[in-house]
C-alpha cells in the first residue's frame, strides 16, 4: 500500500514540475514576443523544438528508470508526457512546415 502511495505522490509530484517547467518556458517566449512588440523572434523555432525534443526523450528516459525502480504508475505518467510532447512537437514542426512553403510559393511570385 505505501509503494502505491508513493508511486502516486511521485507521479502528481513529477507532473506538476514537468508543466511548471513548460508553462515558464513559454511564459518566457511570450515576453520575449511582447518585448518585441508582436514580432516573431530569431531563433524562436529551433528552441521550440530543442525543449520539446528534450522533454520527450528526458521524459522516457526517466520513464524507464521509474519502470526499474518498480514505480509503475509514475512511468506510465512519464510514458504519457513523453508521447504529449512528441505529438506537440510534431504539431510544430507541421506548422513549421506550413510556414515555410507559404514563404517560398511568396517569393516564387
């Protein structure tokens, strides 16, 4: 019963921090933007996607280490993030992707 509780208290716990984390970083990005009175800032891409990637790989590294120490519902929890990061990641990268074509078929006219 204390195992479960634990690993519950761990898995509430490691969330809260994961999110904080992520919603300081785009706090940050966001008075970047404002600072820049709505401009799109240099560099503001890549670091998109290096947080994003790290997160997700940290994420399910940690996952397994949680699976080892035998806190399964802690590394479910880091399993799920990991895969919601990936996705937003993914969903970046996309409008990325979109952005840039856009550009192009610009210039081409």
């Amino acid at each position: 019963m204390r195992t479960l509780v634990l690993d519950l208290v761990v898995a509430a716990v490691t969330t809260v921090l994961e999110g904080a984390a992520l919603f300081c970083y785009w706090l940050g990005e966001g008075l970047k933007q404002r600072a820049r009175n709505g401009s799109r800032l240099p560099g503001a891409e890549r670091r998109f996607v290096l947080v994003l990637a790290l997160g997700a790989t940290l994420t399910a590294v940690a996952a397994v280490g949680l699976f080892r120490a035998g806190l399964v519902v802690t590394g479910s929890v880091q399993i799920m993030l990991s895969v919601a990061l990936a996705l937003l990641l993914g969903l970046g990268a996309v409008t990325e992707l979109r952005r840039a074509l856009a550009r192009r078929a610009r210039l081409r006219r």
